[in-house]
C-alpha cells in the first residue's frame, strides 16, 4: 500500500500538491493534508489533471465537523469491486429528479404576494412584468413568464444579473479553516457518489441518486464536484446552460437539489448562465 502512496506522491512533483502531508483515509480513501484554504480550488483543479495518472477522483473535504477525517497508518478496507458496481448500477436506474423536488413546485402565488416573488432577493422590481397571469397562479408559472420576459427585457435582466452573478463565482464559495484532499479508489463518476458526505444524500439510495446527479452534470454541462462540505457541495462548470429552457432545467434541478439556497428560480437561471461556479446548499 505504500507503493501506492509512493506512486501518488511522483503524481504530484511539480504541482501545488507536491510535498502536502499524505497517507490512508476512511474506507479506501487517500487524504492529503494542509492545504491551504485559499487555494482549494487550485489544488483540486492540479488533482483533477491527474485523474487519468492516478485514476481516483478528487474531492476537497473539511475535518472542521468531523474528527475521523484523518490520516491513517494503515489503509482501512473500501467496497469491493462488486459493491462499488451495484453501487453504480442502482445510481443509473434511480431516476433521481422524482426524489430531489424543491417544495416551492407545489406553492400557489395569491394577489398579496406577488410583489414578494417578482422581486426576490436581487430587490429589482419586476412585477410590470406580470401584470396579465391570472392569480392565484402556481409559483412555477409565474416565474416562469417572469423570467422569460425578464430575458427580453435588456436592461432589467443586467440588473438582475448584477445582483445575482456572485452565485456563480468561486468567490461565492464556502471555505473552510481546514481543507484536506481527499482522493476517492475510484475514476468513475457516479460511483464516486459512495464517499461523498452530504446532507441531501443521507442513506444508501440517496446516494446512488445523487451519483446519477454526478452523471447527469458532468455529461451535460461538464460540472465537476469540487468539494463537499456536508451541508454544501461545490461544482467547477466547463458548459455554461444558454439562456432560456437551458438555463430554466438548469436552474430547477440545482434548486431541487439545494432547498436552502436563497434565490428563485428566475433568478438561478440568470445566473447560471454567467457564471462557472455551481453552488449547492441543504441543511436540516
């Protein structure tokens, strides 16, 4: 097991990883030590790269919250191959977007509180933009006329933006006061799902629907999980969803997966297309 270690450490000659702390984690993991928070992203990103070298995929993690996140002498015992592969098999089937619903899809909007909903938290004032929907209205509709009014409308949609493109931003990010790396015994996407500590996925099938997630993100917009905070998962995006029905699915499955984000649907779809950073947040 120290070969591997050995092998992992010649990986990282010549990139910000190169002489970190390294050794055995929880159930088949690797850990990597001391990185500095300001630089998670970095360090994830020089990881990433080596992927097809070490063939485990990389995730950033905090001990902040959970004391068994350190290294270890000796290698503690992961699934095994059959595991993981019924594991990944359960994940491809599970049909995760009839599990993961944000509650706001059953509201109704009355007269006295459209005003809340069209200004949301960017404070723009949109209601002009809605004054023939026929209340009471589902809050789904409604916002969708919003928004896509919104998108013919120049100048109140880069208002709107102004006040939402944080979002999508690593500066938007929660960081840690400790970050480790750690490297998952697998290279496959939805299998790496096993190891991934987060709220939204507490039990067994949880996280094969959130491994189908992975899936489904990486091959449509090329969104890679950077770190995994428990109540909080980070995504680096290579494919940015185009205004309109892009930006709209988009917007609906990260708020079906995230119940704690505090932004509309509107205005999530605003900003996933300006922006390469992906935020996700469940908490009790």
């Amino acid at each position: 097991m120290r070969d591997d270690l050995n092998q992992i450490e010649a990986a990282f000659l010549g990139t910000p990883l190169a002489g970190l702390p390294i050794g055995h984690g929880p159930s088949g993991t690797i850990l990597v030590a001391d990185v500095d928070p300001d630089r998670l992203h970095e360090v994830w990103q020089a990881a990433e790269a080596l992927v097809p070298v070490i063939r485990r995929r990389p995730v950033m993690v905090t001990d902040d919250f959970d004391d068994a996140l350190t290294i270890r002498s000796e290698p503690e015992q992961g699934p095994s191959e059959s595991e993981l592969r019924t594991f990944v098999e359960a994940a491809v089937s599970s049909e995760p977007w009839l599990t993961y619903r944000h509650y706001s899809e059953d509201q109704q909007v009355d007269e006295d509180e459209i005003e809340f909903y069209t200004r949301g938290t960017t404070r723009v004032d949109l209601n002009d933009l809605v004054p023939d929907v026929v209340l009471p209205a589902p809050l789904p509709v409604l916002e969708r006329v919003l928004y896509d009014r919104l998108l013919a409308d120049a100048d109140l949609h880069a208002q709107v933006l102004d006040n939402v493109r944080l979002v999508t931003q690593t500066d938007y990010w929660y960081t840690p006061d400790s970050v480790l790396l750690m490297l998952l015994p697998t290279n496959d996407v939805r299998g790496s799902a096993y190891w991934v500590d987060f709220y939204g996925a507490l039990d067994l099938e949880d996280q094969q629907r959130l491994g189908e997630v992975l899936e489904q993100w990486r091959h449509r917009w090329d969104a890679r999980l950077v770190a995994s905070w428990g109540t909080m998962l980070q995504f680096q995006v290579g494919r940015r969803p185009t205004p309109g029905d892009e930006a709209w699915a988009a917007a609906g499955q990260l708020k079906a997966l995230a119940p704690n984000l505090e932004l509309s649907r509107w205005e999530v779809a605003v900003a996933l297309s300006a922006g390469d950073a992906w935020f996700v947040h469940n908490r009790p």
